[in-house]
C-alpha cells in the first residue's frame, strides 16, 4: 500500500500541523518513494536509551528544570501531574524554539507554567531520533524513568533547604552528602560550587552531574540550586557547562543582566535564596585564565543584580535572607590571601565583599553560607559586619593532602548544612555527614527584628 502525505499529516501528532499547510497532492515518484522509505523504517532505539535518572534543577516558583543522559541522539520529555497517579499529564520537551535542543548525550527539558508551593509528580522519558530518509527524522517510542516528585518553590512552602559543597568527584563523600539531604526532607539543595576538579570532556561533566557513582537519583526529588565554584570554570568543558547543568529562565533576569545566568533569588518558605558567583580564586591578570576572564567585571555585574533583588516584594518581604556564594566574603586572618593578588589562590573574595557585603548589610540579608576552604567554620556577626558568614566543610574524610603526604585531621569532614525556622528563628545545623554528628548550630532572628 503507498503511504500518502495526507495519511501521514491526519496521523498523531502531525494533526495539528495539517491545519497549516495545503490539502495533499500528487507526489512525483521519487517523493512517492521516500515517503514509503520512512513509513516502511522501523524507529531505532538502544536496548537502554536512558543513562541516568533525572536531576531536577533550577527551581523557580513556576518552572523546573530536569536533566538527564542518553545514549543516542534523542528527544527528551517529562510527563507532569498534579496526581501521583499520573493522570491527566502535561507533557513538555527538550527546551528551545523553534527546534528544541535535541542531543546525543544530555536531555534539557524545562517544563513551565506551574503554581508556586505546589507538588507535582513528573516521568522523564526520551525518544531516540534515526534517519531513513536523508535528514528526515523518525522517533522511537519513549522510554520513560519511574515517577519522581518535587514541589516547586514559593512563600507558602516549607521553610527548608541544605548545602551541599566541594564535593569535588569524591564519590564517597558524595554519597554520604546526598543520603543525608535526602533524609532531611528538605524540598531544595544549594549546591555550593566545586562540583569538579577541571573538566576537559563533556562526558567528564555527565559524570558529576548526572551520573555521580553510587548516588545515581540523588536530585530525581529534590532539586539542586546549583552554583559555581572556581574547579567548575577549569577546563574546556566547564566553559560550556551549560549543555550539563541548565541555566536560569532568561525571564528571570532583565535586559541588563542578560550574562548572569546562574544567579537566583528564590523565595523557598520564610526564607529567601539569594545565589552569587564568585568566580575563579585567581585575578584575571593570572597566567592561569589564560587572557579571557572577565571575573572581575561578572562580580561587578552581580552587585547590580543583586540590588535589585531586594526591590522585588517577594524578597524585600522574606523574615529571613541567605545568600550563597563560593568562596567565602570574609577571613579574620590578616594573611589570608584576598584572592586579588598572583600568589597562590583565595582564601576569600575581597572584590565581592568590597561591592556585596555593603548590600547584603543594608538589606539586613543575616548570614552568607560559603565553601572553598574544605574547612567548617562560623563568622559571627560584627557591628562591622552585620552578616554572619558559615563556611561548608568537604570533601576530605577525616585526613588531608594525598598519597604520602596524606596526614590525619579530625577538621576535616563533609557537611550539610541545614537551614530550617521554627520557633519564629531561622536555625542552621552543620551536620557532620563523616562521623553522622552535629557539628554547630546557629540560630537567627527575623530580619524585620
Ligand atoms: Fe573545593
Ligand atoms: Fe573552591
């Protein structure tokens, strides 16, 4: 039987399309010929398209990012619900217009109109994508992972969160991280930079974001806030990191503040998010960036953006504000490498808290959790300094330095850090994930106080 234009256009998902276009006519034989051809090819598809389980990122108030790999070149789905039984699901796919950002090894798929402070329960799936005719594309059936769920973010959500840092390839710390903020329930993770060590492959990237060994669903039901750290800009594949890990809605953010795509201020509960990026441990001047960092003018960037956080009522309004960055804003040591001079790397970032730490003041933002230093420890407030600064511990497991220069030290352990209120304070626990104690808590009051 010849397959016709018109069967093909009254088919599926091609109806909607025959509205647009002019009623069938007769096709010359060649035209005849690959419309049989296309009909006639079986949809190819690996045994196992999917290689990972999917990681939720990017959580907003009404959208939600999910990643996941693939072993051939695909189009990504997820299959939204606002029933744990899946019916009636919204599906979306591989994000972009007017193509969406097919791929042979990562699925990006954003999906979007949701309401703030809701749960949802969502299936990822792909579609492998063959060829039988020229550049004609044919998908197979979608393979589809076990159903997840995750609540978006919003004022009336619970006031909750963990950090997570530096955990640096480390599998084992890793682990230990990601088991623990799943235990605590809490419905978003920032994770606090230094994801990697430097990543020349892509495939490098799908292994720590996507694939990390033994923690394979770690962010399939809570999502990650995932914010630089100085590894996560070393080596050619971090540059375009981006085709990993997604960035934020451009909706987000105005004309101005087109470049700064990872920042987010977040309103999770009573508490607000605030992400920044601090960048690379070395000035731009080092030989190691290679003449094409702009660092120093990104941090200045972020310090406009971050003023007009506070402007929008949803943060102005929030009893509790956290901001999140690398590498710490402060260190009490007079030594301390400032991170603006060729000698070694930093230890904190003065052009940041030179340009943020005003702004974080003024805005009564109560504490600045950083990482870099692989070192827990608390900066109280001073009338100087009217943000406490908590700095995250990972990923060394109880010793430091490698091979015969590995010496014990009890200072150093993973952590999550835990923000929660109740009891009208905002209260972080420091958990110490290596030896399952609490290392520190700290409480804050309101903003407004
Ligand atoms: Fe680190
Ligand atoms: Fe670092």
């Amino acid at each position: 039987m010849k397959f016709s234009r018109r069967d093909f256009l009254s088919s599926g998902a091609m109806l909607a399309a025959a509205g647009v276009l002019s009623p069938a006519v007769g096709m010359q034989p060649q035209e005849q010929a690959a419309w049989d051809a296309y009909a006639a090819a079986s949809a190819q598809k690996p045994d196992k398209l999917l290689d990972s389980e999917p990681v939720l990122q990017v959580p907003a108030e009404t959208s939600m990012g999910v990643a996941f790999a693939v072993n051939a070149l695909s189009n990504g789905f997820a299959d939204v619900a606002d029933n744990p039984g899946m019916k009636n699901p919204s599906r979306f796919f591989c994000e972009g217009v007017p193509q969406g950002k097919i791929d042979e090894r990562v699925m990006q798929v954003r999906i979007t109109g949701l309401k703030p402070n809701t749960r949802y329960w969502y299936r990822a799936g792909a579609a492998a994508l063959s060829h039988p005719v020229g550049y004609w594309t044919k998908p197979s059936e979608i393979e589809w992972t076990r159903v997840h769920s995750f609540a978006t973010c919003g004022a009336g959500g619970a006031s909750h969160f963990a950090v997570m840092n530096d955990t640096h390839a480390r599998w084992d710390a890793f682990k230990l991280v990601t088991e623990k903020i799943r235990a605590l329930g809490v419905p978003v993770a920032v994770w606090n930079g230094d994801a990697s060590n430097t990543s020349w492959k892509r495939e490098t990237a799908v292994e720590i974001f996507l694939k990390p060994q033994g923690s394979e669903a770690y962010a399939a039901d809570i999502p990650v806030l995932f914010n630089n750290g100085n590894h996560d800009f070393r080596g050619h594949a971090n540059m375009h990191l981006d085709s990993v890990m997604m960035t934020r809605l451009p909706t987000e953010r105005s004309a101005r503040d087109w470049a700064l795509t990872r920042n987010f201020a977040v309103r999770q509960g009573e508490i607000a998010l605030i992400g920044l990026d601090t960048g690379e441990d070395k000035p731009d001047r080092h030989p190691a960036n290679g003449g094409f960092s702009r660092f120093e003018r990104y941090r200045t960037m972020q310090t406009a953006w971050l003023e007009d956080q506070f402007k929008r009522p949803e943060i102005a309004s929030a009893p509790y504000a956290v901001a999140f960055c690398h590498i710490p804003l402060f260190d009490s040591r007079p030594e301390a490498n400032p991170g603006t001079i060729l000698e070694d790397w930093a230890d904190w970032q003065k052009q940041c808290a030179d340009e943020w730490g005003p702004v974080l003041g003024k805005n009564r933002v109560q504490l600045v959790v950083a990482a870099h230093k692989h070192c827990y420890r608390c900066d109280p407030a001073t009338p100087s300094r009217p943000w406490a600064q908590i700095v995250g511990g990972g990923p060394e497991m109880g010793s430091r330095g490698s091979g015969a220069n590995k010496i014990p030290d009890t200072t150093r352990f993973p952590t999550v850090i835990e923000g929660n209120v109740s009891g009208g304070q905002l209260e972080i626990l420091v958990h110490d994930v290596l030896h399952n104690t609490l290392a520190g808590r700290h409480v804050f009051k309101p903003r407004n106080c």
